[in-house]
C-alpha cells in the first residue's frame, strides 16, 4: 500500500524537480548572439521584430503584438467562474539583436508575458496578455540552424545591441524569412521551451518559486495519505 501512496504522488515530486532544472539552465546557460548561436539548446535574448504586413492584433484592445493569449470567464449562480472560450495565438514570429534575426514557433511553448490586462464587460471578464513588438525578449528553446546561414559583414558586427542596429539587421536580411535559424520546441522530451518577456532574475526567481510550491504539495500530499491509509485501516480493524 505504502508504494502506491508513493507512485500516486511522484508525479508532483517530478514537477517540482522540472521547474528547479528549467530555472537552473536559465542560470547556468550563457546567453548567446544569434549570428554566433549554435544547433540545440540556446537561450537567447533579443527584441521582437515586426516582419509581417499585417501583424497580430490583441483582441478587445487592437494592439500590435506577436503573441497573445486570450480568455473569457462567465460568473454562473450555478457553476461559479466559468472559461468560456480560451485562445493562443502560435503563429511564427521573429526577434532579432545587432548579429542576426531568427524566427520563432512558439507552438507548445511555456509562454511568461509581462504585459497583461483584464476587461470587465457586464458579466464577463476578458483575461489578455501579449508580447508586444519591439518588447525585450528571453529565449530557452532549441535551434535549428538553416544552412546556408546569412552572412552578417564586419558592419554588422560593428553595431552594439541597440535598436538602430536591429534595425538594419532586420532591413538587411528579414527578407530571407525562409532562410532564417528557428527556434521551435526540442525534438526530445524534458527539453523545456520558454519565452519570458520578463527580466531573466525575475523568471528564475519565479520558476523556483513554482519548484518550492510542487515539494510542498508533494510533502502535504504524501502526509495527508499516509494518514487516511492509517486512518482507515483502523477503522476497519474496529
């Protein structure tokens, strides 16, 4: 019974380990430039950059962005707060900084927005949050590097991380949208996909908050089990 209780509750136990391992990688893994990122595991930051003519709107508020997700909760006498539609947008999108540009599919990704906003309409509430265009950007996904990759000449690599040499990044090469590196989920399993908006120490800072709160759980569970088990068996000595 005892190893039961335990595989019932392992699950929380991986959790936890999980976010702790994906906060640890964003620690330990060195930020890399995509004109010098290599094939597999990167973290990248960089800016969104606009590349389509007509971009992603957010609904109910109409601004330019590149991802977006969007809910619609009902307050029910009967069933109380109730999700009545949930969107994400997973269109490809792309960032750049002063060595290169890259697109980005964020399909199956595990998505941090800074910006984020909630609209009351009578009896609904409209839960938005976006990432913008031109929002700073951290990236921890895996790259797949397209050859042959777009040379970037000694003036680009002059250029420091500003938003003038993005800008000519992106007016010099976002026309080879089917040339460019992507960043997508890895082809293997515990591989984490994460885009933040927010500063990198406030990410960590909040993924081992997550961990913490899943050993509890696990603690709390295993606890609570053991103790109806016990509970139980007296019972049924009686």
């Amino acid at each position: 019974m005892e190893y039961l209780v335990l595989l019932a509750v392992l699950p929380l136990l991986f959790i936890a380990f999980y976010r702790l391992q994906i906060a640890r990688r964003f620690e330990d893994l060195p930020t890399s430039p995509i004109g010098a990122a290599a094939q597999g595991l990167v973290e990248i930051k960089a800016r969104t950059v606009d590349m389509n003519n007509r971009p992603l709107l957010v609904p109910h508020l109409g601004i330019p962005c590149v991802w977006f997700r969007y809910e619609t909760e009902y307050n029910s006498r009967e069933n109380g707060r109730v999700v009545t539609d949930a969107r994400e947008s997973y269109d490809r999108f792309y960032v750049a900084d002063s060595t290169g540009i890259c697109a980005v599919d964020p399909l199956r990704a595990e998505v941090h927005p800074r910006k984020s906003k909630q609209i009351r309409e009578g009896g609904a509430l409209y839960i938005l949050s976006w990432i913008g265009i031109d929002d700073s950007i951290y990236i921890l996904g895996w790259l797949h590097t397209l050859h042959p990759r777009p040379k970037i000449d000694d003036e680009i690599r002059n250029y420091s991380s500003t938003k003038s040499g993005i800008e000519t990044v992106v007016k010099r090469y976002g026309h080879l949208k089917g040339k460019l590196d992507r960043i997508t989920r890895a082809p293997y399993p515990g591989i984490p996909f994460i885009i933040s908006t927010h500063y990198e120490h406030t990410l960590v800072r909040k993924l081992k908050r997550q961990s913490r709160y899943w050993f509890g759980a696990f603690f709390v569970t295993l606890v609570l089990l053991f103790l109806i088990i016990d509970n139980w068996q007296t019972l049924l000595s009686m």
